[in-house]
C-alpha cells in the first residue's frame, strides 16, 4: 500500500515536471521568435501553451502577448480587439483586467477615428480628416495606415491650395479670356483665375505669380507640417 501511495506520488512529481518544463520550452521559443520580429511564429507558439497547458500561470500570459502582438506589432486592429476580449473570456479573475479594457477601449477610438478620417477625405472635408488621422497618431504614433491617411489628406490639401486664384496681367487676361472653359471669380476690382487655368498661354510672370502664390499658401496652410508642404511643393514643381 504504501509503496503503491509512494510510485503515485513520484508519478505525480513527475508528471508536474516535465509539464512545466514542456511551457516554459513553448514559452522561451515563443518569446525568442517575437524577439526575432517573426510575430506569427511566435503567435503559434503561444497558442500550444494556451490549447496544451491551459491551466498553467504560462497561458494567460501568453493569451495577452497575442493580443499585444496584434495591437502594436503587427497593428491588426480588429484581430487584436478580438485576442483581448478572449483573454476577459478566458481569465476573469486575472489582475490585469482594467489594462486590457482600456487597451479595447483604445483600439475602438483608433479604429472610429480611422473611419470618420476616411470619409471625410472622400467628402472632400480635408481638414477634419487631417485632425481625425492625426487623433489616431497621438495614440499610436506607429499607425501607418494614419500616416500614409495623413500624408494623403495633406496631399489633397496642396492640390486645392494649387487650384487656388491668381491676378494675372491684362495680356493674360485677354489670353484666358478666349476660352470659354476658364473660370474666374471677382474679388474687389480684381479677376482672379484658377491656377492651373494658367498654366498654359501665359506669360512667365504670370506663372511665376501662380507659383509664388501657391507657395505661400502652402507657407499659411502648413504651419505643423512646413517641411512636408515643400516637397510636395517640389513634386509639383513642373505644374507651370
């Protein structure tokens, strides 16, 4: 009986020990691929702790690394939403409930922020959607979609800075003034024509106006970003 009791217990011993020693392998393996930047790997890797060891302190930590991976790795949103919601699921009781709530909570204002971004731009509300990608920026400086949002809405911005009015001599103005397609407004005394309406027939004064204009228009529209508005200044510099 007692030896009976006795082989249970070392049976018992061992069966903890190369249980913990199998998590903690899955764990070091996981933790040195998301060390090598080979998130998907690692992801795997977590996931056999999770389905193996579920009751082992190893799983809970690994169901919110996944979570983490998604969110500011990989930058997967709506899969990094999902993770941390498993992980309220899954582990009620654990300690670090209000941080993964508030990380939920973060990922819904980026994304929302994202989508109102998006439709303002194609609404043509260029700088609502400047504001809202530059929200999204502030809580997550590494959001690339934001940032290529961005540098897109500021793209469209230059554009309608180009298409903005010039006075233009009275030679140009007789010049222009032939084509039934060129549209001018009347502010004060002065006709002022659209930039790119004088791109072609006009005299290099008047174009050099145009640029000059644009210039500081750009100078006026972009005060946070002055060095962006150059080179997309110098991108268009063969408008004229």
């Amino acid at each position: 009986m007692i030896r009976k009791v006795y082989g249970q217990l070392i049976y018992f011993i061992l069966l903890v020990v190369v249980t913990g020693c199998g998590v903690k392998y899955h764990f070091n393996e996981a933790e040195k691929l998301k060390n090598e930047n080979k998130y998907q790997e690692s992801i795997v890797e977590y996931k056999k702790i999770i389905e193996k060891y579920s009751a082992s302190e190893f799983s809970s930590d690994a169901q919110l690394t996944i979570a983490n991976i998604y969110l500011y790795k990989i930058k997967n949103y709506p899969q990094s939403k999902v993770e941390y919601q498993l992980f309220l699921t899954k582990y009620p009781a654990d300690t670090r409930l209000d941080k993964v709530k508030n990380e939920i909570n973060k990922i819904d204002e980026i994304t929302n922020s994202l989508i109102l971004a998006q439709e303002y731009l194609q609404k043509g509300e260029i700088d609502s959607s400047i504001d809202s990608f530059e929200k999204v920026l502030k809580i997550d400086s590494d959001c690339q979609q934001a940032k290529q949002g961005l540098e897109q809405a500021k793209q469209e911005e230059i554009i309608e800075v180009k298409a903005g009015n010039v006075v233009l001599c009275e030679s140009c103005k007789r010049v222009l003034k032939e084509d039934t397609k060129t549209s001018k407004v009347k502010r004060k005394d002065s006709i002022f024509y659209k930039v790119q309406e004088i791109s072609q027939g006009t005299c290099s004064s008047c174009r050099d106006a145009a640029r000059k204009r644009i210039e500081e228009e750009i100078i006026n529209v972009y005060d946070r970003s002055f060095s962006a508005s150059l080179t997309s200044l110098r991108q268009y510099s063969n408008f004229f």
